[in-house]
C-alpha cells in the first residue's frame, strides 16, 4: 500500500492510519477507546464524514472524506464557575457568514493524536511520543478503490488475529452499518455506495485481504 505523507486537502477521500511508536499498545482497556472514540467526535467529526474506522490495541485506521466549503463557528459556553471557553464547531460557508476561517484538516488529526497522547501519558504514568510521525494517509483514487479500503479497515480484526469475524470486534464501524441505532458514520452513503444491506454483508464476508488491496 502506498503511503503517501501530503498535506490533506478538502473535498477528498482517504485512508487515515497510524500506530503506537515502536508497536507499543496504545489502547489497554475499554475506557481507552471509548475515550479515542469521543475524542474522534470532538475533532475529527466537524471536517469529515468517515466512512469506516477501527481501534485495535496499538494501531487504528479511517477511511473518510474531507469536507469542502467549510468554516468554522465559535460559539461561547460557560461552565460552573462562570468560567466561559469557545466551543467550534464547523458550517458550510459563504459569502453571507461572518465565519470564514477554514479548517486545516491535518491540525484537526494532529490535536486528536496530542489530546489522547495527554491522556494515555498521564493515565499510564508515561512521557514522550505515543504515535509515530507523521501519521500516514493514503489519497483514494475512485469508487473501487474507496470500496476496497473500505473492507480492509473493517476485516482489520480478522487479518491480525484479533476476532474470529468482523462483527465481534466492538470497537469498528461495522454494526453501525446494520443498526438504526445513532452513529457518527455516514451510514447512507455506505448503503449506497454498496448498493444495498445484503450486498454490504456479502462483500465484508467474501473478500480476500491480499488480494485487491494490494493493488493500491
């Protein structure tokens, strides 16, 4: 696989991955990635819709799109105390909005990568780099090539040994895919790009890992 280190830019789809330094384990309990999880709704969320994504103990990936035209809102919240911070979030801009500083994408990774590195550091009593540098991120090229990442993030389970099958692997996006249940994953554009539930279901059992994946 090809891993192209570039500056991420809007209105583009990518396979997003990194690992602990030197493989180390970066999630060790629940809370852990639970904890990944919020902080991927946090930062990741407002300039992206992801399409897949996987936590294993010391690596995870996404597969997602950029979003373009965008900018950020800053809206003022007080918390006990009277103490108040800007809370962003991101809305589509134009030329009527007084909100027209755009998001740089890669920042947005690097302050989830730093956030849970503070975290884990002081949850485990360490110091220094938790992931290695800089994360990588693969440019997807078309629609068969989106599929196939697609597939590969959520068989990552079964490829490293982890699960027996995708669907008892907790922390992926698949159930969220056969769920009606609230998710931060573009469910539709999932169904429709796979053209229906059934045929999602055949193509995440049925595929081989080394072979079409490979090929990018």
């Amino acid at each position: 696989m090809n891993n192209i280190i570039a500056e991420i830019v809007p209105d583009s789809n990518y396979h997003i991955f990194n690992r602990g330094n030197n493989s180390e384990d970066v999630f060790i309990n629940h809370q852990d990635y639970d904890h990944f999880i919020g902080l991927i709704i946090k930062y990741v969320l407002p300039i992206s819709n992801i399409y897949s994504w996987v936590l294993m103990k010391n690596h995870f990936h996404f597969v997602l799109h950029i979003k373009d035209n965008i900018a950020y809102k800053w809206t003022k919240r007080t918390i006990p105390k009277g103490k108040e911070f800007n809370l962003w979030e991101t809305i589509e801009a134009n030329s009527e909005n007084k909100y027209n500083k755009a998001p740089n994408p890669s920042n947005h990774f690097r302050h989830l990568f730093n956030s849970y590195a503070t975290y884990f550091n002081l949850k485990y009593d360490r110091h220094g780099s938790l992931f290695e540098k800089p994360f990588r991120r693969v440019l997807i090229n078309n629609d068969l090539h989106l599929k196939n990442e697609i597939i590969y993030v959520n068989n990552n389970p079964v490829k490293h040994g982890f699960s027996d099958n995708i669907y008892s692997w907790k922390y992926s996006s698949v159930s969220s895919y056969f769920s009606d249940n609230n998710t931060f994953v573009d469910r539709d554009f999932i169904l429709t790009l796979f053209n229906d539930v059934d045929n999602l279901k055949f193509v995440l059992g049925n595929h081989n890992l080394e072979s079409n994946i490979n090929d990018y």
